[in-house]
C-alpha cells in the first residue's frame, strides 16, 4: 500500500500540534520539542525516547526518564526488533566541576525492519534541526 504524504500546511487542518515534515514525510510533533528543552533547559529527564507513531507520519514521544534514572533503566527501555531516537542529559566531571552534554542516539538495532531503519535514517536530520544544543551524536546497533 503506497501512502501519500501532504506538506505539513495541508495537514494542519486536521493536526495543529505538527511542526514540520523532513524529507521522509515525517513530522515531528511540538510536544518531542518540548521534552527536549524540559530536559536541556530544566533538566528534568534523563533521557526521553522518541518513536515514529503507529502510522508512520509523526515522531512523538516514547517515553521520559526521571532525572535519577540509570544507564542500565536506559538499555532497559530500548526495543529489541525496532528504531527509536534518543536524547540523553550526560553528566561528567573533567576537573572543572561538573558538566552536562546533550547526546543524540539513533537506535537501529540489526534485527529491526529494514522499512524502519530507512524511515528513521531519512527523518534524522528534520528531527536534530529541532534539537538545539545537541552535543554528540551516536548510532547504537547494540546495547553492549
């Protein structure tokens, strides 16, 4: 089944929360623009995973970590047969006192569908063109 895909001006009509559409037809929601400054900003979450909705037109948000969760809660949360985006509040100390860097991961694991893999790679650069501040950028094919 081919699915047309309309500018996000056409779809507003019927969905006011979209931002923008990359070059996949994805639009990424302003609530993924909100977790994210809660999190950079306020420091709020950990991390927050985002994942394309159920018919593949939207990123929104998956899933936001309290402040206190670990790395392993993290690994924990990532899906075994399927793609997610991922921004991650990464303290450390470099002698100067402690400091915080935002990273961004693409998660796309081996065993996920190749559809999902494309779409998630097409839509990566509209979605970190909303996410200011984006320190490093990771791919994750494993949780090891």
């Amino acid at each position: 089944e081919e699915r047309a895909h309309f500018p996000c001006s056409v779809r507003l009509a019927d969905q006011t929360n979209l931002v923008n559409m990359g070059m996949s037809g994805v639009a990424v929601c302003d609530e993924v623009v909100e977790s994210y400054q809660s999190l950079k900003l306020g420091h709020k979450h950990k991390y927050v995973i985002f994942k394309l909705n159920d018919d593949l037109t939207e990123v929104v948000v998956d899933f936001k970590a309290e402040a206190n969760a670990s790395y392993d809660d993290f690994v924990g949360k990532l899906p075994e047969n399927d793609c997610r985006y991922v921004v991650f509040d990464f303290e450390y100390n470099a002698g100067e006192g402690q400091r915080n860097k935002i990273l961004f991961v693409v998660w796309a694991p081996d065993t996920a569908k190749i559809k999902s893999k494309m779409l998630y790679a097409s839509t990566k650069d509209s979605f970190k063109k909303k996410m200011e501040g984006i320190g490093i950028e990771h791919q994750a094919t494993d949780a090891a």
